[in-house]
C-alpha cells in the first residue's frame, strides 16, 4: 500500500499530535489576528478543554457541535474533544439558523463551542430545534452572554488539564464533517482517528514535502475536509506553523496574510485563485515567500495554473478529495504538472473508472471515479441507503466523472450528477467551463443542461464577466459561443449564455449547478 506504517490499534490523533511536537513546545503552532499560539499551549489547551467537556457531564462518544471562525481556539476545541474521545461535528460557519437546526437534531450535540459573532444564529437554532444541548461555550463573546453560556476561555482558566487522553481505538469514530452540499442535501460523515493520520502520511508528506520548516496558509476553512489537512492535520504531524483567516478569503484578505506572515504553502480553491488574478492588489512574486501552493474543491483550469506560476514562480498542484475521503486522494506532483489534469493516484490509493455497470472503461473514455484508500469514512450518519450507494466494500463512489489518458494522467469531467447528454454523447459542463475562462472577458462560468422545446438537451452557460470591462455582454454572446466552437466538438458549445452577477456556491467555492437548474426549472414554470 505504502512506506507509511500503520497506526497502532490503540490510537488517539489529539494525544498523537502532542506526542509528536513534544519537543517544540516554544515553536509557533498557529497564528491568527489576535496573536500566536505555541505547541505547548495548544497541548496545554486541548488538555483543558478535554477537561472542562468531562467537568459538563459530556461522555466518549458523545457528539458536540463545532460552529466557530478559523481562529486558535478552534483546533484547541476540536483536538481537546478528541483527546476526551467526545466527538466534535464541524459545521459551516455561513449556514442559516435552518441549517443549524436540522444538524443540532441530526447529531444529538450535547454541547455548542461557538465563536461570539455566531451566537445569534446558533441561539436561532436551537429555539427551531428539537435539540439536545445541555452547555454553550463561546469563543470571543461579543456581548452579555445568554444565561446557559459560557466564555470559553474563562471557562478553560479554571480547568485542571486532563492527565491521561481516551483510550480511543485507531477505527474508533472521532469527528464528523458535513458534506458541504454541492448537490443537494448534506450528509453526516463519520471519520475516524485514524483517518487524519493516514492523510498526513500519504499526502502531506510525499506529495507537499511539508516540513517543520513551512509556514502555513489556508484558504479553505478548518470546517471544510480541505481546510481540516491543510490547517490543522499536515503542518501539526510535522510541526509547522499555520496562519488563520477569521473572515472572508477575500484576495485581499489573503494578500495581506501573505505578504505579512509570509507562509510558504498556501491552499485554496480554482475560483479563489481566479479572483486572485483578477484583482488589482495582486502582490508582486517578490513580496512573498511561496514555494507552493494546492488546490481543491473543483478542478483547476489550465489558464489560471498557467497564469499564477508565470506570476509566482510557485507550482499550484491541483487534486481531488472529498468529506468521505477526508484529503486528497488524486493529485499533480511538484515538478511534474499537467494543468488542465487532476494528476495521477496518491500512492497508498487505488482508483478505477467504471461505466454504468461497473466495467472497467477503456483509456481516453470517461466514467464513474472510484478510490480505495485508508481514509474513508466509516459511514453517512443514520443514513444506510446512501452509505451503501457510497462506500461499497473497500471501494468509495465519489460521484466525479473522469477520464485518464495513456499516460496515466487523470481529467475532471464533471460530477455525475452534472453530466449532459447532448446529440447522444456526453458533454462534461466542466469542460465547457474551463474553455469559456479562457476568454479575456471571462471570470467564472458555470454550465447545465436545459430542454429545448424539442425535448432535447442543450447546454445554457452563466458567465460572470471581469470587471471595468469596455465591451457589453450583448456583444459577447455571439463572439463567446464561437470562442467556444473553434476549441471543443461543435455540440459542446452553449446554446445559451446568461451574463449574471455571480454563481452560486458553497462556502468552500464549488459551484452549486442544481441551484441553476432549479432556478431554470422555475422560471419555465
């Protein structure tokens, strides 16, 4: 499988982490906009929170919701939740009190760690909820706390750190993330301890050669599977340091975070590093200090790889995971980058492109991906029929469609859910996509199929276009749809295009297609 040793039966990931960076207790573990956080504090702090959780009357194996910003008091929370063997369920922070609710049931969270800003949306919740929260602690209170709350910081002072961590098992559940909804409802993830062990032995190792060395900064969001290696799983199994963004990823807001800690792996998603591009404030190569960057979430399109080494210098090296994988399991390699391709396997993975029935397709040919690997989850919570449909046996569906060249390089086609049947031969919207940002006038563009009056399926784009532009969008229809033809198959290009403000996503920056065609499907009506 790999070099990588097996964890031992017996394992705790929060008691493996200290373990691990006993010996730097003085270094920086994490930096964020109210100061530095080192090793032995982090250590010292996950022992308290596993305390103070214990002190609340919240047993092993209990759930506890996790809806905080990216600051130094979440992997203090998360990891002392683990170390207690509670488990913490992280949760999207830009979600509505809707989305909170249906999660507090869902989960049966006991207690809430939740940052200040957010209390009004959780205390929304959980008055729309049939929940079982017993206890509130809150990060960086903005106010007069409600009367079953606590601050958390004040609440962890009177604690008296745990000596001795749970005696957790390697395939025990140790924390869920959400599925972040790029089609349709979210589901409930269960990972285990082991799980985030194995990401870092297999990925951020040998593929990031991330090292003690590293400064690190992430614009996918600790709650976000991404986020979770990049931020917290990778740089605390090496010993690295990590710089947190409380708010927005906003260009400029990663700008400044780049230019002032000067990290030297930054993480981020294709449409982050399109508007980094497009923006006026982009920072000249020299005023950072990047060796190299990743990209997930969605596949990154040629031209904006292209663009940002020839501005850098570093290499974004872009792969494919997933919540039920946890990190990336498909990925380029330092110094052997095809843009435009997701790269081959991780080693310590297998994939396999299937048809509809399960046959193997042939090389060039597009089918379901499939990935057999250490770090999937055990299930989607009290959810079996779509726990079978995903993890069958050894080998997890992850709903992407690809293709895989003689070379072994592997394409994005789309999800399955997305995939168009046009003139009977399949069109990957992605594929339309990544053509259509290649036009100057072009920020971002999402492709679906629609019916024409026929019956037929067409292909209808939604362009967002650069801004101070001196042409209108009038003038770009026609002009965009022959861009379009002269580089794909004639009946890939989109018979429609609508120019609109913005696309919907995710927080982690998928495009969320169904929403458009749920919108199509309303204005038909």
């Amino acid at each position: 499988m790999s070099t990588a040793t097996t964890p031992p039966r017996q394992f705790n990931f929060a008691q493996f982490l200290i373990e691990t960076n006993a010996a730097r207790v003085n270094r920086t573990a994490y930096i964020d906009d109210e100061g530095v956080l080192s090793y032995g504090d982090l250590a010292d702090g996950i022992r308290r929170v596993a305390a103070g959780l214990q002190a609340l009357g919240i047993r092993r194996e209990e759930r506890v919701l996790l809806l905080m910003h990216d600051c130094i008091d979440w992997p203090v929370a998360f990891l002392g939740a683990l170390y207690a063997g509670i488990v913490p369920v992280a949760v999207n922070t830009l979600l509505t009190a809707k989305d909170y609710a249906y999660m507090l049931g869902h989960c049966r969270a006991r207690a809430c760690l939740v940052s200040g800003a957010l209390l009004p949306v959780l205390t929304e919740a959980m008055r729309q909820s049939r929940h079982e929260v017993r206890h509130v602690l809150v990060s960086r209170p903005t106010g007069e706390l409600p009367d079953n709350s606590l601050d958390l910081r004040a609440f962890l002072a009177s604690q008296t750190p745990a000596e001795h961590p749970a005696a957790t098992l390697a395939d025990e559940a140790a924390f869920w993330l959400y599925s972040s909804g790029s089609t349709g409802t979210p589901k409930g993830t269960v990972h285990t301890h082991a799980n985030p062990w194995w990401t870092a032995k297999l990925y951020a190792e040998p593929v990031l050669g991330m090292t003690e060395s590293d400064t690190v900064f992430s614009a996918a969001k600790l709650f976000f599977a991404y986020g979770l290696g990049n931020a917290l799983s990778f740089p605390l199994s090496v010993g690295a340091a990590v710089v947190l963004l409380p708010g927005r990823p906003t260009p400029e807001a990663c700008f400044q975070q780049m230019v002032q800690h000067q990290p030297t792996i930054f993480c981020g998603a294709p449409t982050g590093y399109a508007a980094m591009l497009a923006s006026p404030d982009l920072p000249a190569r020299e005023q950072v200090a990047l060796r190299l960057c990743s990209s997930a979430g969605e596949a990154l399109p040629s031209d904006i790889g292209e663009r940002f080494t020839a501005h850098f210098g570093s290499e974004i090296i872009d792969g494919i995971g997933s919540t039920e994988m946890l990190h990336i399991f498909l990925s380029n390699r330092p110094g052997d980058v095809r843009y435009g391709t997701t790269g081959k396997p991780v080693d310590g993975y297998e994939v396999e492109l299937r048809d509809e029935e399960g046959n193997p397709v042939p090389v060039g040919e597009i089918g379901d991906l499939y990935i057999k690997g250490p770090s999937s989850a055990l299930m989607y919570w009290q959810d079996r029929e779509r726990s079978r449909a995903t993890f069958q046996g050894e080998w997890t569906k992850s709903g992407d469609k690809y293709s895989c060249d003689a070379d072994g390089y592997y394409t994005y086609a789309g999800r399955s859910d997305d995939m168009l049947k046009v003139s009977g031969q399949y069109v990957s919207p992605f594929e339309v996509e990544a053509t259509l940002v290649q036009h100057e006038a072009v920020l971002e563009a999402a492709v679906i199929g629609i019916t024409d009056q026929n019956g037929l399926t067409r292909t209808k784009a939604f362009v967002v276009l650069r801004q101070n532009l001196t042409v209108t969008p009038v003038h770009l229809d026609d002009e965009l749809k022959a861009f379009v033809k002269s580089r794909l198959a004639p009946h890939k290009y989109p018979r429609q295009i609508a120019f609109v403000d913005d696309l919907p996503k995710t927080a982690t920056g998928k495009i969320q297609r169904f929403r458009l065609r749920a919108q199509e499907a309303g204005d038909e009506a």
